[in-house]
C-alpha cells in the first residue's frame, strides 16, 4: 500500500522540479531531503510553529502540513528563492542582518517568508500588521522586537541608518 | 495588546555607552555595534543544523516511550517490527544496557544509573524502551508501532515531598532513597541572628517546572570509522564534556570519538544535552557499520527527549529588625530533579556563589536537597539555577517589606551592598568584585518613569482594577558553571571545564580561531573574531577583522591575550 | 511525526469525489486545507486509507453574492473569503471571525468548508454559520440535501454529514436592513488559538433606533456552537439600551453547559459567555447605528 508513487513537478524556486514521491512525504520533507534545499525547517510537524513556511503560489503556507503531492502543478518559493537574482542578500535579509533580528538562526526563514509575503502585497505595514504577519511564526530566542524592526527597516530603509 | 516600541532614549544611551567604553578602553571594535558573522548563512537558509547533514547510506531511528510513570518491563515483542519494510534493526535496554556504561552522574551517587533505553523497569512517561533503525524516520514509525511492550504499572510518586517521605515508591531502589544529594551549609552565625533579630518570617516560594522547547529539537548522528576507530558525532548539543562522556558510555578512547562543533544549534537555552542520544545512536552506528541518524520529532521533545526545567520549591526564613536590616535568612531549596539525573543537581550548587543576592546578609543557611520522582529528568535550564534562587530571594524582600509596611524600594537600598565595601566577600566564601547596586536601580526607576508608572497603577487600583509593579534586583553570577561540583561532590576531581582556543596565523596573513564549543545563537563565531581582530589587527596589519570558525564565549576571550604576545615577539 | 501509510487520489471533479467516498465510504477522508486533518495524521490519531483531495476542483471554490444571500463553494480559502470585498459588504460577519482565525498561513490553505465540516465547538466559522442559520449544501452518489446549521453540527468534531457526502457550498443569509452591524469577540488563549469562548451577534435596527432583528451565539460554550433565536427575539422592538442587551447576554450564558479544562472552570467560561455576548451584541449595535 505505501509503495504507491505519483508524479509530480512543481515549479521550486523558479526551477520545473520533477519527482516520483509516496503520497505521505510531506512538502518540507520533499524540499529538504529529496532537493536538498535546507533552509526551510521542521519544528513541530503540526502546523504551530511556522520554521516551515514556504510561498506556495506567492503566499506564505505551512509546509509541513502539505503532501508534496498536493503541490504538484503549483510554485514554490523557499528562503533560499529570496535572494536577488545576482544572489546578493535582498532588502529584507540584509535588514534582519543589521538589527539582529534573529540569534540560532532556526526560525528565521519562516519569518523572512512571512515578512516578505507581508512587503509584497503591503510594502508600508504599521507595527501591528508586522506583528499580525509574523502571528503564525515563532521564535524562542529573540523576543520578537528585532524581528519586528526588521521589517520596518526593510520597508523604510531611509529611516533608519545602515552601517554595512 | 501589543508590547510597544521601546522607548527612543534607549538607542541613543547604547551609542553613547558603546563611545565611553570605547574612549576608555581604547578598543576599536570591542564594543562597538557591528553585524554578526553567523547572520548572513542563516539569513539565507545556508544554516548547517543537524538535520540537514546527509551522509551517505544514513538509516534513521524511531523510539517507543513508555506511557506509564513507574512500571515494569514484563515483555517486549519485537518480531513483528522486525519483519516491517525497510527495518535494519530492533534495540531494547537489554542488549543495549549491557554493552554500553551508564551515564555518568555529577553527585556521589554510584547506584544511580542511566541509559538511554530502560532495562528491566521505566521511570518516567517518555522513557525510551526501544529503538528502530530504517531506511527512513517514516518507515521506522511504521515498525515502532509494531512493538508490543506489556507493562506491569507500578506505583509512582511525581511530588518531591511525598518522594523525601517514609514509605514513598523508591526511583531507584538500589539508592535506598529518593533524596538524591543533601547537605546543609551554614555561613556566619544563623542562629544567633534568628535569637536576636526583632522580626521573623517564614513562607514557601515555588518556582514550576517547564521546557525551554527550541524551535529546533534534539538531534544526532554518527557515523562508525573501522578504519580509524573513530565515531564521528553530529549533534546539536549544548554539553560540557560531551565527547568524554559519550566515549566513556561507550567503552571507548576518549579520543575515538569525534564530536562536529561546526554543527549550528537551534536553541538550546540549557537543555540540549544530547549524551542519551548520543550514545544509543553512536552504538548503533558502531554496531551496524552505517551512519546513523535521530531526530527528535515534537512529542518525543515535549515528553522529555532531552530535558526539562528545574522544578523546585525553597522554604524561606528570613530574620530582620525593625528597621528593615535583614540580619540572616535560612534557605531550604527541594529541587525535583525527575527520574535520573546528570548536571541537574548542581544547580543548587550554583547559587552558593551568590547566595545572598546584591544584599549584606551577613548569615545565611543553605540547606539543597535534590530528590528524584518518576517525571522528565531535569538539566540546566537558563540560569543554572540561579534564576529560582533569586526569584526566591526577592520573594523574600518583598514579604519583608510588607511585613515592615515600608516601600521594598527602600528595603533593598537598605540592604544593597554598598558601592565602597566592593570587592565584597558574602559568606559563602565567594568575593564580589565590583558594583554599584544603588546606581543600578536608582538608572532603571528613572529610565522606565517610575514615578508616572505608581500614579498609572494607582489610578488602576481607584478604578477598580488590580495592578502592580514587579521590581527585582538580581545577581547572576557568569563564569564557571564547574567550580561548585567539587563542593558538591569531593570525589570529583575533574571539574575544570576544558577549552581552548587555537589562534592559526596561515601564510596569507589570515587568521583562524579554531574552538570547540557549538553556539545556539550566542554569536560565537563574531565574538572570537572581534577579540582576535582587537588584537591581532596591529601587529598583522591594518586589515579587516579576521575569520573564526567554531567560536565559544568568555573562555576563549580569556585565553587569548596571553598568546597573542608570543605571536607578537615571533613576528618581529 | 510521519503519518501512517495511505493511498492518495486528487479528484477532478466533485463527481469523481462522490465515486471515490461511495467506494471506499469510511476508509476514506477529504483532504482540503488540511490544517486540522493533516496535523492529526502525523500524530497517527487518525489513519484514513484512502485520501482524497479536494483541492484542485474549481466547482468547490467560488464566491457568488446574490440578493438575500451569499453562497460560497466549501473549498473556497478562508483568505479569498476575508479579503472578498461584496461578500464583507453583504456577510461582515464572516471577515470579522476570520480576524481571530489561526494565523496567515493557517488561511492561506484552511478552506470555509473546512473548518464546518471540523466542526470544533471552538472554532469560529462554526459559531459564525450557527448564529446566521447558515445552509449547507452536501452531495453524494445519490444526490445532494441541504442541512440548516443547527441540524448539520451534531456534537463536538461531528457533524451530520454521511461518510459519503462531500460539503458542495454554503449559503449565508445576507440581511436586507440598511441599518445591520455585526461583531465577533473572543477570549482565546493566545491570539489564532481555538477560542476558549467566542461570541458573534448581527443586529439590524430601523430608522428611530428600534431592532429589528436580531442574532446572536456563543462558540466554546457546549458541544456544539450555540444560537440563542428566542432570545434574540426578545430584544426586536427594543433600543436595545445596555441594561436589555446585557439581560439578554446573561439569560444566554446561564443556558450555556461548558466543559472545564486545563485553560478555563466551566464557571469561568460561563462567565466568559455573558461577558463576551454582551460585548458582541453593543459592539454590533453601534456598527448598525453607524451605518
């Protein structure tokens, strides 16, 4: 019963991915075992705790709550997907870079997804749209606060000084 | 609803900090606001954390846990698990217990063992019974739900005075009790200072169990060299003496196993200490000739894969006088360390060395007992226990005060030692360097306003609402987390807590710190090269600051400015 | 925490769904956003054999606002359905409980008919399709029946639905008073939780300030989502001045039977209820003396 594989292809990071997968391997497994793209992580595998999100079709999901089957036909963008096309970090990884707005390191591409979700279809969010944003991601070193000024400094990069 | 922003002044007090110690000491990067080295890989998923290490032909662990407190092992079936898909092998304590050492244990408590899989009986919900190994973790699950264990449930007791009282069910029998460490200490004259001191209180302050629960849990794999007879070990730890102790557990060198310190850890905040799953893991790799691999899923996690918070009540008696000068304090801390124990109990040793908070009690009564009960183990959690003791100690100023009808402000400005008695000797024996207690509270009330805070929780109380405003003034005491285990166990004669930094000038003029501690999150890759590039950069050349790789914190610090003149004579 | 095996079949249409659950009947689960099934799945306290995606059927996902009421296909994205501007005009109620449901990435996959279908006495859409007399719209083999709310939730996690029905749409009553305002609180504890106890209401007043209708409900107070129709009836014809709504919020609260648990006493959720209904019930009154 589980050696049923389908077909899949689903467009990651730009690049048409095809695979043959157990209906039961989960999105966020697909990308990080079978893609060896690591930058999303697991951190509950029920759907509470965001490291996993990912852009499916430009909005932020949990990916650990998806089949990759369920994504076949469809676009995914990772952390690893958000950085300019010359490969330099984009606005809003740099400004996670300049407020400290992360210290393991292990929630933070679920943040960055969801901030950068938040930017796209809101580039001047108030302090509590941030907040609501980043509502479904959560963080156990930071506190939020940096995270928070993260955001505002990529959406106002003028207000405040960089020091590069 | 939301915390607000932080006040604007805060930004510009830090500037201005960074400035002054930066015209007082002279340092050019020590202090001054930089970026980190590690942001920019985790920024851009580049992170290397422990599950995203694949070696080649890795098979993968899933575990039974038992659902029962207290109970015997009456049998385990493992046939149907091993005839699963994909199933490579079976372990259950029995096999396991007998090839591998226990866990070591830091008090003097020899019959007090451990091992990552429960042999014979469990002691605790979450214990490990058994292990599968398969080509995946999913196939592997499969095939745990397959094991049959039957249980004989025992009877169990999960509160530490019920676990000290005559008659309770013993954690480990073989112990002859559950009171895992005691000892009382009394410094200057306690009794004395009760007989003659005006006033007299007696409380209990509870400080509850919890998990720190990383974002990232628990994780490990290894990988068996037959060539080399070295264990090559991935983990995402946070352990002293991690290598040693897996080697010992294993019958092996202490230089045959080799432990990856370039692992990033997802957090830890104390608790990561990973030897149980080292060790099982590390067997099986050695066993099955494949790398082998374990990650906690959430569950195993929550139910104490790694382990919890202290979990610890404190019996306070303080005696002071009219005037608000406290003259002694007597401290019971009972400390429910669950069912095993590795450094837990020192926890209570730690807050020795800053027994009496920021005050000048000149007598205190230490009484610690650390008692084991059929719950989660306990380990370091953030603070290594000073965080309960101090929570403890402000309960106590604070019922003071009530009890005085004096404002717990002035209590503790009373009490503070003073600015001019530094460096200050409390009676425990440890010395207080430097401080300036008075200064410190007297900045803090005027940064948050207090004077608009009281009218704000006043007007609150008119209106018929409860308010209130916490105030705490706290010592913790950073360094060594090791120099109290010998006062807890004199048997131990091994309590220094090895590292080094190595300081690699290559031929191109770079320079490489090379340490061997993981960072969850604590920068140390940036602080190592700030330190060496504070002082390296003048004698190399003038160049940006130099890479690290593997950074730790303080320690390395310490062990840089005596070689860096070495280097610097050799140069010339 | 990997679910157990199980076979997967992506339906193309909601014929095809029909034939797949008449095959396979209680072997057989829909998977639609999957933010409440596939979390149970890892954690293996659910096992279906077969599973069948209902993601990719665009009958399933629409938004159709019609006179007296809106209709929404079951698979329609709880985040098409907040952002949906007719609909906010003509349901409010609906943008004003999605606030409080889970978080952005939670309503970027959870579906409407998800969430029914759950059917947690917590939840929000439920307590939302109770107070409006929501009507669902389920298909079969043999055909397709509609279920008004009230009989469609049968108890905690149960609704009426046969194992071989698929939730096809919702219909929501749209009020047709110009004066209509509604709200939806709750008391959860943290924000995107399951509620300990939610309270919606709509009230619609005439001209001279007098209701003229009246809904109200309390989720997290019973095994199913609760609405109060009798009650409500009494506040028609009044001004619905602060001592006759927090009469009507405390009559419903002492009709509530919560459960206790780890977070909140039966007494305080009881509480929480004649609290939080009052507060819906103001707070919908001003929005509809404001229009």
């Amino acid at each position: 019963m589980s050696g049923t594989l389908h077909e899949i292809s689903i467009e990651v990071n730009g690049k048409l991915r095809k695979a043959q997968v157990p209906a039961r391997l989960s999105l966020v497994d697909w990308l990080r075992e079978d893609l060896c793209l690591t930058g999303t992580h697991i951190g509950c595998e029920h759907g509470v705790c965001g490291a996993c999100s990912v852009m499916l079709d430009g909005e932020p999901v949990r990916s650990c709550l998806m089949y990759a089957v369920q994504a076949n036909g469809h676009r995914v963008a990772t952390v690893e997907g958000l950085a300019k096309p010359d490969g330099s970090m984009s606005v809003l990884q740099d400004s996670f870079c300049e407020t400290h707005g992360l210290q393991c390191g292990y929630c933070t591409p679920g943040m960055l997804i969801a901030s950068q979700a938040l930017l796209n279809s809101n580039p001047n969010p108030t302090e509590a749209q941030i907040r609501d944003a980043i509502g479904g991601n959560l963080c156990r070193c930071t506190g939020y606060q940096q995270i928070v000024e993260a955001v505002q400094l990529a959406a106002k990069p003028a207000a405040f000084p960089l020091l590069g | 609803m939301y915390p607000t922003t932080p006040p604007p002044a805060a930004a510009p007090l830090l500037e201005e900090e960074g400035k002054t110690l930066r015209a007082m000491t002279g340092f050019r990067y020590i202090g001054a606001k930089r970026r980190a080295k590690e942001h920019p890989r985790f920024v851009s998923g580049r992170g290397r954390f422990v599950a995203d290490i694949a070696l080649p032909g890795m098979k993968h662990v899933a575990l039974v846990a038992s659902p029962h407190a207290s109970a015997r092992i009456v049998s385990i079936d493992t046939s149907a698990a091993l005839a699963a898909p994909g199933v490579l092998y079976v372990l259950t304590g029995e096999e396991f217990c007998a090839n591998t050492d226990s866990l070591m244990i830091g008090v003097d408590a020899p019959k007090v063992t451990r091992w990552a899989l429960a042999r014979g009986v469990v002691r605790y919900a979450g214990e490990w019974v058994a292990a599968v190994v398969a080509d995946s973790r999913a196939l592997a699950e499969d095939a745990a739900e397959r094991i049959e264990v039957e249980y004989e449930p025992l009877p169990h007791v999960i509160e530490s005075e019920a676990a000290l009282a005559p008659g309770a069910p013993l954690v480990h029998p073989a112990h002859g009790s559950n009171a895992l460490y005691h000892r009382k200490f009394v410094w200057g004259p306690v009794e004395e200072a009760f007989a003659n001191a005006g006033h007299r209180i007696a409380f209990r302050a509870v400080w509850s169990r919890s998990a720190t629960v990383p974002i990232e849990t628990f994780g490990v794999a290894a990988q068996w060299d037959a060539g080399t007879g070295i264990l090559d070990i991935w983990a995402s730890i946070q352990m002293p003496k991690f290598p040693d102790q897996a080697a010992r557990a294993l019958r092996l060198p202490g230089n045959a196993v080799r432990v990856h310190y370039d692992v990033d850890v997802g957090g830890s905040y104390g608790v990561k200490r990973g030897l149980k799953h080292a060790v099982l893991v590390g067997y099986l790799a050695k066993k099955l000739g494949v790398p082998v691999r374990l990650i906690e899923d959430r569950l195993e996690n929550l139910r104490g894969g790694d382990m919890q918070g202290p979990d610890r009540f404190f019996d306070m008696q303080v005696a002071f006088d009219a005037d608000g000068a406290i003259r002694a304090m007597k401290i019971r801390a009972v400390d429910d360390v669950g069912a095993y124990a590795g450094r837990s109990p020192f926890q209570l040793g730690k807050p020795v060395t800053a027994i009496c908070g920021p005050y000048a009690i000149g007598a205190i009564e230490y009484e610690p007992t650390s008692v084991m009960t059929h719950k989660t183990p306990q380990e370091a959690v953030r603070g290594f226990g000073q965080s309960p003791t101090n929570f403890a100690i402000e309960r106590a100023i604070d019922r003071v005060a009530r009890h005085l009808g004096m404002d717990s402000i002035e209590l503790r400005k009373k009490n503070f030692i003073r600015r001019d008695q530094f460096p200050y000797t409390i009676p425990s024996g440890s010395t207080y360097d430097s401080g300036d207690y008075h200064a410190v509270l007297d900045e803090t009330l005027a940064a948050i306003g207090y004077a608009s805070l009281v009218r704000a929780r006043d007007e609150a109380r008119s209106s018929g609402r409860l308010a209130g405003i916490g105030i705490s003034s706290c010592l913790e005491p950073s360094g060594g987390n090791s120099a109290f285990e010998v006062l807890m166990n004199p048997k131990n004669e091994n309590t220094t807590w090895m590292d080094s930094c190595l300081v690699r000038v290559d031929l191109s003029g770079s320079v490489t710190g090379v340490i061997n501690n993981s960072s969850a999150g604590q920068g140390h890759e940036s602080l190592v090269s700030t330190v060496l590039g504070e002082i390296l950069e003048p004698i190399l050349s003038p160049r940006s600051p130099p890479t690290a790789r593997s950074a730790a914190a303080w320690r390395s610090c310490w062990g840089v400015p005596p070689q860096a003149p070495r280097k610097r004579s050799r140069k010339r | 925490m990997k679910a157990a095996p199980f076979e997967y079949a992506r339906a193309a249409s909601l014929s095809e769904v029909c034939a797949l659950l008449a095959t396979h009947g209680d072997g057989a689960k829909l998977l639609a956003g999957g933010q409440s099934l596939v979390p149970m799945m890892a954690m293996r306290l659910v096992r279906p054999a077969w599973l069948v995606d209902i993601n990719e059927i665009p009958e399933l996902k629409f938004i159709a606002v019609e006179k007296d009421m809106a209709r929404t296909g079951a698979c329609t994205r709880q985040c098409v359905v907040e952002r949906d501007p007719a609909l906010a005009a003509r349901v409010p109620l609906l943008r004003q409980a999605l606030a409080w449901v889970g978080h952005v990435q939670t309503r970027n996959r959870g579906t409407i008919g998800g969430s029914l279908v759950h059917a947690d006495p917590c939840a929000e859409l439920p307590l939302v399709a109770q107070v409006l007399g929501a009507r669902m719209l389920l298909r079969s083999g043999s055909g397709t029946r509609t279920l008004e709310a009230e009989k469609f939730f049968s108890g905690p996690m149960a609704t009426s639905a046969r194992s071989d029905e698929c939730l096809e749409e919702i219909h929501w009553p749209a009020w047709s008073w110009r004066h209509t305002g509604s709200a939806f609180t709750e008391i959860s504890v943290r924000h995107g939780d399951f509620a300990m106890v939610a309270a919606a209401a709509q009230i619609a007043i005439d001209g001279d300030g007098r209701c003229v209708r009246a809904a109200f409900g309390l989720g997290g107070a019973g095994g199913t989502p609760l609405a109060f129709p009798k009650i409500a009836a009494r506040l028609v014809g009044t001004r619905l001045d602060d001592a006759v709504v927090n009469d009507a919020a405390h009559s419903a609260a002492i009709e509530t039977e919560p459960g206790s648990d780890l977070h909140a006493s039966a007494e305080y959720r009881r509480h929480l209820a004649g609290v939080l209904a009052a507060r819906a019930l103001c707070e919908a009154r001003e929005r509809a003396r404001s229009r």
